[in-house]
C-alpha cells in the first residue's frame, strides 16, 4: 500500500534563510539556477500559456514513462545548494518522492539507508526528495531513525529564499511549471535515471534492500554500456 494523503503541511516561510557563509558559498549557483528557472520558464510559457502554471495543463503527465528523457527538475540540498537534474547528465540517479507522513516511506526507510550505503560508493547518484512538508521536519527524521542520505526539497518557499527574492509566488509559478512533468500523487515513488538522462524504472511501491540494489545496479550497468558505446 502507499500513501497519497500528507499528515502536515508544507511552510513555504522558512523561519529563517540560509546563513551568511552558505549564501556566500551558493551564490553562483543560485544565480545560475535563477536564469535557468527564468528561461526554461519563459520558453515552456511561450508555448503553452501561463494560465495553466500550478494546475496540471493539458499537457501533464504523472511520471515520465520508461524509456523517456527525464523532464527537467529543480530541487534544493539540505544544505541550501541548489540543484537541476540536467546538471547530473552522465551520472546515473535514483530520486525517491517520500515524505516522514508517508507510513510505507517510513517503514522502507531502514533498508533504503542500507541500500543507499551500498550503491551511492558505486557512483549512483541518490536524490531523496522530501514532499508535502516542511523539509526541516524530513530532515529531523532523517536524523532520528539514524539514516545518512542528504534531503533534497522542491518546496518554493525554500528556493525563494536561497535566490533571495522577495516574490516567492514568482519563484512557485516557474517552479511549477519546470516539474509539470513530474506529478508525484503516489508515495513513495522511485525513478532510475540512466547517464543519458533516460528513464529506465519507475516504482510506485517501497521497495526491499535487494530490490533497491537490484535496479541500482541495474541502472549503474545500462550507463556503463553507455559510456563504452560512446567511447568506441
């Protein structure tokens, strides 16, 4: 079974922004993923109207299908760098959608954290990205049940706040509209990505130690054959 009903809510106010030295450090960052929001958003809003940013669209759908290109996505690190998951082309990933109200996410959490110690060694790049919740309050879990992978967020509020602007609606709408393609209902959710950035799982279950290791690997192996047939 898994869950599709949050037990909280998210607080797109953080209490308080990132410190100085972080600013400091991600300030290129963010100012790339700032103009990457704003020109993505421009040109998807040219050609599909901006009165359907944060509704769905016509043109939604739930997950990218396997054997599609994993659509654009941008996130935030617990530590308030920022992310796009172009950025992470030639690696191999796996994104998990959970969220600590999710009780399946709960209950697979101890063997993820196992799974996540045996393949992020290996290169597998390991997203976990926290939904429908405060991401201070995924990261407190994190922390309590023991587990070691870093938290990732889409919330608005967060981004608005590393950029630094004073708008976050601006900064959710483009948000919105840079995961349109990505409409998580189902927790928790895992997607492997391949080093091409094509998608060659989707599983809409917890999963098992063995079963995560097993698309990992499985993952991992599709983009070494990737980059042998590229080199050859």
């Amino acid at each position: 079974m898994s869950d599709t009903t949050p037990a909280s809510t998210i607080d797109n106010a953080p209490s308080s922004e990132p410190n100085r030295p972080q600013r400091v450090m991600h300030i290129v960052l963010a100012a790339a993923v700032a103009l990457a929001i704003i020109g993505t958003a421009w040109f998807v809003g040219e050609r599909q109207g901006w009165s359907n940013i944060g509704t769905g669209g016509s043109n939604a759908q739930l997950l990218p299908k396997v054997g599609e290109e994993a659509p654009e996505l941008i996130m935030l690190r617990e530590d308030g760098t920022p992310v796009l998951l172009s950025h992470l082309r030639g690696q191999p990933v796996w994104i998990n959608f959970w969220g600590s109200w999710c009780a399946p996410c709960r209950a697979e959490m101890p063997e993820l954290q196992q799974a996540y110690e045996t393949l992020a060694p290996q290169g597998l790049n390991v997203l976990s990205i926290s939904m429908r919740e405060d991401p201070r309050v995924a990261i407190d879990y994190r922390n309590t049940v023991g587990a070691t992978f870093p938290v990732y967020t889409m919330d608005p509020g967060w981004v608005a706040a590393i950029i630094g602007t004073s708008d976050p609606d601006d900064i959710s709408r483009l948000q919105r509209l840079m995961t349109e393609e990505w409409q998580v209902n189902n927790f928790p959710t895992h997607v492997f990505i391949d080093a091409d950035g094509i998608v060659q799982s989707v599983i809409l279950s917890q999963m098992t130690y063995d079963e995560a290791v097993s698309y990992g690997e499985a993952v991992m192996n599709t983009s070494a054959t990737v980059r042998e047939e590229n080199e050859n």
